[in-house]
C-alpha cells in the first residue's frame, strides 16, 4: 500500500509556515458547508475538492404507523475491493483526506492511455485504452461497463441514502488466484490478509465520515453488528452497513486435487475472528470449488477463465453430472478465453463439457455442512448465491431441520426454483441491478411468493463486482428518468448529480457507479414498475427480520440423543464397525445405524415417557430409504403415521407435523432407493415443528 507522508520544509519564518498550514488546510482539509449547522443530514465539513449530491430535502426517520422501518436494501456492494486482489485490480479509493482528486485516481499502469489495463482487456474486450484521468472530467469512467474503476465514492453512497436506501451489504472480497496471475500487485495474495484489511478499511470509513458530522457516531454511515443496532440506526434515519465476505477460499478451506487443506479448527477459528471484526453473513463458496463447497458456474469465456483459475488453484477442472431435479447450475458452455488458458501448463487444456450436463458434481461436503452449524450457532446469515445446487439444496436440509431463518440470497446467484425453501425458512432475497425491463420481468415472476410469505425486495448492486450494470437506455427512450424527481417516501427532491466537470444523468450514462442508484431505482418507476418499488421500499424491514430471527435462533433439545432405540434389524459385516440402532441417536453424523438388505425395516426411539414431538429430522446415507413414514406411539405397539415421503434421496430431511405427545418415535423404511437396506446416520427429535 502506498503512504502519502506529510510534507516538511524548512522555511525562513514562522509567518509563511502558518499561511502555508492555513492554506493547505482550506485546499486540503475539510471545509464548512454552508447549509449544515441546521441540518442533520448535512456534513457541517468536506473534503476539498468533492462531489456534489444533488439531493435536498431531510431524509425519512422513524417507522410507519405499524412500527415498521422503510428503506432499501442494497444486499450485496463491494465497498472496498481496492484492497483486495492485490491492491490494483480497482483503481481509486471511496474516500481520501484529500477529496475526490486523491480518491479518484486511476491505476498507475493504466497511464497514459490506458494500453496496460490488462483486466480490462479481460473483462470488457478490446484494447484497454481509455483516458485515465478522473477528476474533474470522468471521461471514461466510471461507467457502466467499466469493470475495474471505483464506483463506491462516499458521496456517492451518500447520494444513495439521501435517495431512500437504509441498508447496504458491504461484501468484504477478494480472490487469491486472480491476485497471483495478475501482473500488478502491491501486496501480497493471503485471502484472510485481504479480508481483514477491507474490515479495517471500512470502519476508517465511518470515522472519515463521522469527522465530517462532527464527532463519533454522527455521521450517516453506521456500521451495526446487530439487527438492533441496524433498527436504530434507520430509525435515525441513517444508512446500516452490514459487513459480509465473499471470498473463493475462507479460512483456507480450498481443496487441491479434492483433499481438503483445513480442518474444523480452522473453521470455527476463521468464524470467531470474523465475528470480532462485525461480519455478520457470508458466501462459503464463490467461483472456484472448495473444501466446503461446490460453485454455480458461471458461463461462456468468463466461466472458461474461471475454471481455469478453478485448475490453478485446485488441480482439477469443474466436473458436471446431469442435474436430478429441476434446479440446474449455470451451462458452462466451451467457450474460448486465449488469455487465460494460457495460464494453463503445456499439455492441459480446458475440458469440453456435455450440454446435457449442467450440474455441479460437488455440493455440500462435511466440513461445509459443519461451517453452515458453525455459521447457525453464531447467528450469522448464510449467502446461498455462488453456492451449486447441489450444495444449496443440501444447505436447505440443514436450515430446514433447525427452522434458522438466517438465509439470504443477495444478487440473483441463486436458483429461483429454491425460492420459496428460502422465504419458507424467513429468508431474504434481493436481484441483481440489472436494466429496469428485466429487473421487473424478474421481480413478477417470483411476486407471488413475497404476496404470500408478505415479506419486501431487495437489490444487488454489486459494485466495484466486476459485473457490469445497466446500460443507458438513451434520452428518447420510452419514459426516459425526468430530473428533478421526488425520492420513494415523497421527503426529498433528487436532481442531476455532478461531480467535477462531469453531470451524470442516467438516461445517457445508466448504472455508472453509487450515486446512479435512485436515479435507477427511478428509472424502474418510470418504466412501469411502481409496485416493484413499493415491495424495494419494504425491504429494510424484512432483511431486519431475517436477520433477527438468526439471533433468536435456538436449537431446542434433541429428545433423541441418548435414548434407547432398537430396530427391526442390524447389519454386521465390519467387525471393526458398529451399525447397531444406538448409532443414530449418539449425536455424531460420523456413526450410523444399518439395517439388512430388506425393504420393510424400522429404527424405533424410546424417549423414556410421554412428550410433545412436533418435528422429527431424519439424516439419511448412501443407503437410503425411497419411502418412508415417520410414526408416533404412547404404547410402542399401536402406531400413527404423521408424516411420509416417496421421494427419499439420502439426504437430511425434516418431517413437521402438528405437535403431539408420543413416548415412541418410529422411522419406518418402506421401499430402498438401492440395492442394500437403510442406513441412519442421525435422527433428532424436537418438540417444536
């Protein structure tokens, strides 16, 4: 990282060292705002020179007559990627002591005309070239399509609050792969190193912006370590910075050649640290297959090159199998990428992938299944998007069978054939910031499930993502965005934004960077998507309540661990293995009862005396039952069927029913999904369904 230290001269007399200092604090240092000693919202101090805001009016506080919060919800940013990937993979800061100058600055390699932005070239085509200068006149970027500029400034945010956001997701990333292959670096590539530097980072942020408030927690970026902290601070009517990460390989779970290179140590000492730093949800999975999970692909060159990096860091290439439902990973497609298959080692090459076959090989393994109980037992939210579906579907069974509501799905990774598990369970979705027509479209399809769950909408903006965003839809477009225009709650008028020489307007430059956000969100109003609106409007509360119903997650006890079970039958074939019915209620997913290779067998659990059952969660194994009832019993001899299924696969399933009082708890197999009898690893019983 580059310091800029102070400078020192020696001059003549103390006269001019005084007007130098007092010039270089009027050029360089905060300055007083005109408008801000009467109002709250406004900085009574900014950085010279800076972005304007082109926001007036007071920003909404409090709640609605039925006490619930308003606001969006931005569910996943990337406030400071300058600091991953090496520390040149984004070029610019979103903030300086010095303005938006110093802030905004372009790479240095990409001087004077940009011919070495290499990851340009990668990301967007072409040559590279563009005009480097930032401020004052933001030529070139940021712009929609430019991948690798800042687009996160802190007025810029502050735009997006003044406009009616009141959360926004400050996704912690990096990739440690990119950072190794990319020619330009100035530090090292330790993804943990990166993770804690962007935390460190943002919470500077905050007190960069409180300084300019006047003080510790005044100012409008409040970062919240709780649904209560993040409830108050929009009752203030303050923006809630929530911390996550997404990163390829946390903890330093990645997997080389399928070996698995941590251990649960390393996770549950990765999860504490993350927690001392105020992250509160993360991705166990992104791009690349790991330890703890397999990836959703992505497709044509850009998924080439990522499995490339997947081969690079892994040792194997992405394997796809035909999808057994009707959830499907992203096709891979064969699509070249030159530049980063020649990464590869001489004599490798990329695979060629059937198109019939677009499902992901690996889901969930047991170290992820364990961080997914790590992540539950420290309230933090679970970001099921980059996740395969596989590994989503197996992260549904283990939420299912607690009833934890801490799931989110933040930026349109996620099948959306899994969205009702997700807002079943209490969870949060949000859809990537894309062109208002097909954010809409998107929006309705799954409409019907918010109506019915009556829960609020969330956007992904993803930027500094390396994504890209809406293109303008041009100034004679249909219902082109009319400045001056009055934010969601009707309390402010948001007008142009300039910033240096430049004046952005979204129809002409769309979804260029963070100020461009309520002009978008009003972009989606004008096309014709005013209840889409309405539902974003309501997000804050329901991404609140997710987030709630996480910290008040509590297991319950487990009737079963430790009870007397017996069973119809028990398979010996190991003598240095135990398959006895015991096995399945001993608390560890490790052991297993097994039966004999017949089809009507039962595991029987005595929970000593009479007791409520309401929810009975059933681990199953390679040898799995196709059928199966789950039976309840005062007597252990008159039996009743509370629930069934005909669609076993050997995963973990939970069976919910109306609470009753039972002494004896029967899984009864039916018909065997294999060729060997049933196999146990754990069942639990709960009292609550």
């Amino acid at each position: 990282m580059v310091i800029v230290q102070p400078l020192r001269r020696r001059l003549g007399s103390i006269t001019v060292v005084s007007l130098l200092f007092a010039v270089l604090a009027l050029v360089l240092g905060p300055v007083p705002s005109s408008a801000a000693q009467s109002n709250w919202w406004e900085p009574s101090a900014r950085p010279a020179p800076d972005s304007q805001i082109g926001v007036t009016g007071e920003p909404f506080k409090g709640t609605d007559a039925q006490g619930r919060v308003r606001g969006f919800v931005d569910a996943h940013d990337h406030i400071m990627s300058n600091e991953g990937f090496g520390g040149r993979l984004i070029c610019g800061k979103p903030y300086s002591e010095q303005g938006v100058a110093d802030a905004l600055k372009d790479c240095p390699e990409h001087y004077p005309d940009g011919s070495l932005a290499v990851f340009d070239m990668i990301t967007k085509g072409g040559d590279g070239r563009h005009d480097p200068v930032g401020w004052p006149t933001f030529k070139d970027w940021p712009a929609h399509d430019s991948l690798t500029h800042q687009q996160n400034y802190y007025a810029w945010i502050e735009r997006a609050w003044r406009g009616g956001q009141r959360v926004l997701v400050n996704d912690l990333v990096t990739n440690g792969v990119i950072c190794s292959v990319y020619f330009f670096k100035d530090r090292g590539c330790d993804e943990m190193d990166a993770i804690r530097l962007e935390a460190k980072k943002t919470y500077e942020m905050q007190d960069y912006i409180d300084k300019m408030y006047g003080g510790p927690g005044k100012g409008f970026f409040r970062i919240v370590t709780s649904s209560a902290q993040a409830r108050q601070a929009i009752e203030q009517g303050k923006l809630a910075v929530v911390l996550g990460v997404e990163t390829s390989e946390p903890f330093g779970c990645k997997q080389i050649l399928d070996v698995a290179q941590c251990s649960k140590e390393d996770i549950d000492k990765g999860l504490d640290e993350l927690k001392e730093l105020g992250v509160s949800s993360m991705f166990l999975c992104h791009k690349f297959d790991n330890a703890l999970c397999g990836v959703r692909y992505d497709s044509g060159a850009l998924g080439t090159a990522i499995n490339v990096g997947q081969f690079l860091s892994t040792g194997t290439f992405w394997k796809t199998e035909t999808c057994r439902g009707p959830q499907h990973d992203n096709p891979i497609g064969n699509a070249a990428a030159p530049q980063a298959e020649k990464q590869l080692p001489q004599g490798v090459d990329v695979p060629s992938y059937d198109s019939d076959a677009q499902c992901n090989t690996r889901g969930l393994t047991d170290l992820g299944a364990y961080a997914v109980r790590g992540m539950m037992k420290r309230s933090m939210m679970l970001e099921l998007d980059h996740m395969s579906v596989k590994a989503a579907g197996q992260a549904f069974d283990i939420l299912e069978s607690e009833s934890y509501p801490g799931v989110v799905s933040s930026h349109s990774w996620m099948d959306l054939g899994w969205t009702e598990r997700l807002y079943k369970l209490g969870g949060f979705a949000a859809q990537y910031m894309g062109a208002s027509e097909g954010f809409i479209k998107e929006a309705e399809r799954t409409r019907v499930l918010r109506e019915k769950y009556k829960v609020g909408y969330g956007y992904g903006t993803d930027m500094n993502g390396v994504g890209g965003w809406p293109a303008p839809r041009g100034a004679e477009a249909p219902n082109p965005v009319k400045y001056p225009f009055r934010s969601t709650d009707g309390g402010s008028v948001v007008d142009k934004l300039t910033t240096g020489s430049r004046t952005w307007d979204f129809n002409t430059a769309g979804g260029a960077h963070y100020g461009m956000v309520p002009d978008w969100i009003e972009d989606i109003r004008r096309v014709g998507g005013q209840k889409v609106v309405d539902e974003l409007f309501t997000g804050a509360e329901s991404y609140l309540r997710t987030w709630a119903g996480s910290e008040r997650y509590n297991p319950g006890e487990n009737l079963a661990k430790g009870a007397s079970a017996t069973a119809s039958s028990s398979e010996w074939w190991n003598p240095f293995e135990n398959f006895k019915p015991d096995r399945a209620v001993d608390g560890d997913t490790g052991t297993r009862w097994a039966s004999e290779w017949k089809d009507d067998q039962w595991l029987r659990i005595d929970l000593g005396s009479a007791k409520p059952v309401g929810r009975v969660t059933v681990g199953g194994e390679g040898a799995y039952a196709k059928s199966y009832n789950v039976e309840l019993s005062d007597d252990g001899s008159n039996w009743k069927t509370v629930w069934s299924t005909d669609v076993g696969d050997g995963g973990l399933d939970t069976a919910r029913f109306a609470t009753s009082q039972a002494r004896y708890v029967r899984v009864k197999g039916l018909t065997r999904g294999t060729q060997w009898g049933y196999s146990l690893r754990e069942v639990g019983v709960h009292a609550a369904g």
